[in-house]
C-alpha cells in the first residue's frame, strides 16, 4: 500500500483537475511538471499553475484568455491575451505576453516578457540575483539602451540610469524592465538573458524590442541553472521552432 502525504494528494488531484482544464483547448500538448525545493509547476500551451506541497494551495500563475463574443455586436470590443513560457531556473518562472484588444478608438496590442518567483508569488528581478553597479555596468554597454541614454559617460548609480533613460514611443523602459527576463543559454560561467519591453506609446503599438546581455550565472541559481541546462528549461529550447 502507498501512502501519500496530504498535500501530496491534493497535488495530485490539482494535476487532474488541471488535466481536465485543458481538454479541448490543446490536444496535442501534453501535461508537463517542473520541480523546485517544495513547488511543482504544472504547464501546458498557455497555462501554468504554482503548487506549493507545504501549504497545500495552489495559484495560477498565467491562462490564456478571450472576451470576444463570437457573434459580437458593432462596435463591440473584447480583450485577448496568450501566454508562452521561455525558461524555468530555479524558483523563477519566465514566460511571454501578447495581447490584443478592442474597444477604443483604435486597437492596442503588444508583447513584453514576465516573471514569477514561486517563493513569493510576485515577479523576480535582476536585483535579486546581481548588484546594481553590475547591472549598470552591462545595461551601458548594450548599443540599444546606450542609445537611449543622453550623456551615459555621466551615469553613476542604476537608479540615475532609470531616470535619464528615455525609449520614446519605440519601448517603454522604467525599473519594472528588471522583472521582464529570461533565461536563454548557458555559454561557459556566463548565462544569456533576454529582456522584453513592450512599446512605449500608442501611436507604435506592436513594438516590441528585445535586449540581449551576458552576467555570470549567479551563484544562488549554479545548481538550478545546471539542472535546467540537462532539462532543457531554457528559452533557447523552450521557444525552439515557434
């Protein structure tokens, strides 16, 4: 006889019942579970959920979604919105954005990347995991984002780069562009991480601009980030052939 923790069970049921949510929506996906220390991570095209086996209680963590009406009236808008996971390291889980909506004077759509720690329910960022000056340093070393400096020569703290930084109507940059990364590769002690930024006005929706930069893998995710290079969790594997 096998004896199951309580939690354990609930875990359990939680993958059944997500089974079931995804009936009819992706056939030809299958149910997949990413560990980490007391998480489970249960994904599929467009849907993950968070299981925490201590506390027995689960969060979703993204779902594709549309409020289109199949049959809608003139004039009438709707919102849709679609999720792609790009890496899993660690207790962080990195996925894309794309929405589309209607409604306005005109529709607004865009792309941007984002976060989840499963520790704390809310978005990772760099700062977790690298000084400010470190970030610093690489952010004015990127051609993209040098640009958008004015002087960068006389930028000296991560908090004067956020607020000389100007990307116009092509990306919207503030400090909240420290929570939209991925994981890409592993190239020797360095990792590729890939920052998202959706458009920064209207007038260029759409837009959609991805940073490239290499930082040492951190020191907190060495195990995880080699776990997840055997798994292929990474977005070079992950977003391969999409």
């Amino acid at each position: 006889m096998i004896r199951t923790r309580p939690h354990a069970a609930a875990f359990y049921l939680t993958l059944a019942l997500f089974a079931i949510s995804l009936s009819g929506t992706q056939a030809d996906e299958s149910l997949k579970t990413y560990s980490y220390s007391n998480f489970r991570v249960l994904y599929g095209d467009g849907l993950a959920i968070a299981y925490d086996l201590n506390s027995g209680k689960a969060k979703q963590i993204y779902r594709d979604f549309n409020t289109f009406k199949p049959d809608p009236e003139p004039g009438e808008g709707g919102v849709t919105q679609s999720y792609t996971l790009l890496s899993l390291v660690g207790p962080i889980v990195s996925y894309t954005t794309d929405w589309y909506g209607e409604g306005g004077a005109h529709p607004s759509y865009g792309t941007s990347y984002s976060t989840y720690d499963l520790r704390t329910g809310k978005p990772a960022s760099l700062l977790d995991y690298y000084s400010a000056d470190t970030l610093l340093q690489v952010f004015l070393k990127d051609t993209v984002l040098k640009k958008a400096v004015r002087e960068p020569a006389k930028i000296k703290s991560l908090n004067q780069f956020f607020e000389e930084v100007e990307g116009g109507c092509e990306m919207y940059i503030d400090k909240d562009m420290l929570e939209h990364f991925a994981f890409h590769h592993v190239k020797g002690n360095n990792v590729a991480i890939r920052i998202g930024l959706s458009h920064g006005c209207e007038a260029m929706r759409g837009n959609f601009t991805e940073i490239g930069i290499y930082l040492p893998v951190p020191k907190a995710l060495k195990d995880a980030m080699d776990r997840s290079v055997k798994l292929g969790h990474l977005m070079s594997n992950l977003t391969k052939g999409k």
